[in-house]
C-alpha cells in the first residue's frame, strides 16, 4: 500500500468518523500529517509500528518526551485498525512501544495577581488606537471569569452574548452541546465596554462574530485561535511567570482550569457540600461526565491540601464524638 491509497482511505475514514458526529481535530491532525511523513519516505507496502514510532517521535515541539510520542501513537490506532480491513498486514502499534500515554498533566493555576498583570499586558497591546489590546484585555478576562474553553468564546457570535440579561449561549461546543452561561455583572460590564469599543470599528450583525480579528482585509471576523494562542506566548515571556503545572508552560486552557479551583476552593471554605455543588460547575463548565469536574480534586495541589485539611477536621470530630 503507497501513501496515495493510504491518503484516500483516510479521507474515507474520516468522512466516516465525521457523520457518525466525530470532530477529530487533533486525530486528523496527526492522522494526516502521518500520511505526509509516508510520502516523504516514499512507502510502500504494509504499514509499520516501527514507521509509525519513527514519525511519532518526530513531533513539531521536538520535545524528547516519550508520552507526547504515545498520544501521538495512540491517535494512530483507530485509523490502524480501519486500515486492516483493506491491508491485512496492516501493524497496530500497541503501549509498548513508548509506555502507556500519561492520565492528564498537573494544570498551572494562576495566582490572581498573575491574572491581574495578564490583563494590564494585554491592555497595553499596541498599536495605539487599534482594536487589538481590548480584544485580547476582554477575551482572557472572559476565559478566566467563566472557565469557557478558547474555541468557544472565539466562536460566540454577537446574539450569542445578551448583556441584557447577563447570558452567554455557547453552542455547539468540545463535545456537541450548547449550554447558558450567566455572567456575572462586571463580566458584563466588561463585554458591554468591549461591543461599545468594536462596534466603532465593525458594523456587524447578530450573526457577526462576537471577537474580531483586526488587520486589514480580515477585520471583523472571526479571531483565528492560532492568533490568540501567539500573543498570549509573547505576553506569557514577557510577563515571566514560573511554571506550576507539569506542560511545558501556562497555557490559556490553564485560565479555565483556574476557574474551576478557585470555585471549589470558596466552596471549601464556605463550608459548602461539595457533592452537592459538583454537577453544577460540570454543567456550567460543559463537561460530559461529572468525572472531569471530579479530577481537579485529585490532580490539583492546592483542592486536595483543602481536602485533607477537611478530612482530618471530620476525623477529629469523630474522635470527640467517642471521647
């Protein structure tokens, strides 16, 4: 098999996945960039885990990191397997070859005084006079005051966000569901300066993009991801924040995470049930299993300092029960 018929049955493959309701970005992604790497060794023949490992250990980050070579293997394996109907031959690269792909990472969560200084550098993105700085000012503030993911609030589009009522509609989101977000009143106060701001530059409609892109022939739609994710990188050097989770930096995703920490922090110290207030946050987070909203319980060092600190504070009282 040469990388041409393998390019095809993966433009089947993914056809496939996708009317089943697959998104497959990241899958795709290395899916395809996969395919690439055959051309660029001229394969032919079945395909290899020895190839597969080959290309896996050639990720754009150039990490050296054995786990970022195991999600790259693990995306490889449901295409693997679709390809063993039309190449029997075909080798599906098992856990072995790098080690089974780590549970998820230690997040970086954010000091407030951390978040305070992200938005004053954001604030003062040049140039003078330009759309950029409140764009950015109001997108991380947005991220960090409702825990959205960056794809959705880069998504909302103008009717999406009533400042009359203080509500978002996210839809569509990670997992194929819309879901309310209530704002609270200086996040509104916030979105009402920012509109006010880019209606002077835009004249948009309820179906307009909520955040803009701002140069030139691309003003006024939608901000690409890509550019986000670039300011932030040279606002995080700038800013020189030390590292606290275990990826290779504080990442935007790391603000959503913050979010959810910081919650269940006051919960803890409100003294409030936890069990009771968990399926909201997974809600208003739009997790699809109340297990996501549950990890930050054990992976996050400061929610499971509290945790302990209540533990023991219930065992003490039992103890006194039996004195």
């Amino acid at each position: 098999m040469n990388s041409a018929i393998t390019k095809n049955h993966l433009d089947n493959y993914l056809q496939e996945r996708r009317r089943l309701g697959f998104k497959l970005t990241t899958h795709s992604g290395c899916c395809k960039d996969f395919v690439r790497y055959l051309e660029t060794q001229k394969h032919q023949g079945p395909l290899t885990a020895k190839q597969m490992a080959a290309w896996a250990k050639q990720d754009k980050w150039q990490t050296g990191n054995p786990a970022t070579w195991a999600r790259r293997l693990k995306a490889l394996r449901p295409f693997m397997r679709y390809l063993q109907q039309f190449e029997p031959l075909t080798e599906v690269p098992t856990f072995l070859v790098f080690g089974p792909v780590p549970e998820r990472g230690t997040p970086h969560i954010f000091h407030e005084q951390e978040i305070v200084d992200l938005l004053a550098a954001a604030r003062a993105l040049g140039p003078p006079g330009d759309l950029r700085a409140s764009i950015h000012e109001t997108l991380f503030g947005l991220i960090a005051a409702c825990g959205l993911r960056l794809c959705e609030a880069v998504q909302l589009l103008d009717h999406d966000v009533d400042l009359t009522v203080g509500m978002l509609t996210v839809r569509q989101t990670k997992f194929g569901k819309s879901r309310h977000v209530p704002l609270h009143p200086t996040t509104v106060a916030a979105l009402q300066r920012y509109r006010q701001l880019r209606n002077r530059f835009v004249k948009g409609t309820p179906e307009s993009p909520f955040f803009i892109a701002w140069r030139g022939k691309f003003l006024g739609h939608r901000l690409p991801s890509r550019s986000v994710d670039r300011t932030f990188a040279t606002l995080r050097e700038r800013l020189g924040w030390p590292n606290r989770g275990m990826h290779h930096a504080a990442r935007i995703h790391d603000l959503r995470h913050t979010f959810a920490v910081r919650r269940m922090m006051l919960w803890h110290q409100d003294g409030t049930d936890i069990d009771q207030a968990m399926l909201a946050l997974s809600t208003y987070m739009g997790h699809t299993k109340i297990s996501n909203t549950y990890w930050y319980l054990t992976a996050v060092p400061e929610l499971m300092t509290l945790a302990a600190d209540k533990f023991e504070r219930f065992l003490q009282a039992k103890e006194a029960e039996h004195a």
